[in-house]
C-alpha cells in the first residue's frame, strides 16, 4: 500500500460513520469494478454527501446574486418564454 494511501486511510477515520461506510463503498466498487466508475458515479457520491447541500446552496445563491447585478443570463427565465 502507498503512503498516500495509508495517510488517506488514516484520515478516513475522523469522518462520521455514515460517511466511512459511503467511502467505503465507493473504494471497493472502484477496486472491484473499475469500469463501472465513470463521472456520474463520482457525482453521485460527491452529491450524496450531506455537506453538498450547503455548498450547492451557496453556488446557487451566488449564481442569483450575479443575475440580479446583471453579470450572469437567467437561463430558466429564457426557458420558460
């Protein structure tokens, strides 16, 4: 095993349980069936992650902020003409 490896392990344990087991998970499917993890299979597991949540709130409300100043294009609005 590589030291960068056994670090990240090391470092595994400070996450909750929930999110061991997720880790988990995700590192056996990656050993075991290489082919099958494509980029939605990352986005999944980066998504399901609950911290997610604040940072695709932020994203979106960044993205509001930038709309009203005019600096971005509204592209749900144009959607709906």
């Amino acid at each position: 095993m590589t030291k960068l490896l056994e670090e990240a392990l090391a470092d595994a344990h400070l996450l909750p349980e929930h999110q061991q087991v997720r880790l988990a998970h995700f590192i056996k499917r990656l050993v075991r069936e290489p082919e099958k993890m494509n980029g939605d299979a990352y986005w999944e597991m980066l998504l399901a992650d609950p911290r997610s949540d604040d940072l695709l709130e932020r994203l979106a409300q960044e993205a509001e902020d930038e709309i009203a100043r005019g600096e971005a294009i509204d592209l749900d609005a144009l959607c709906k003409r």
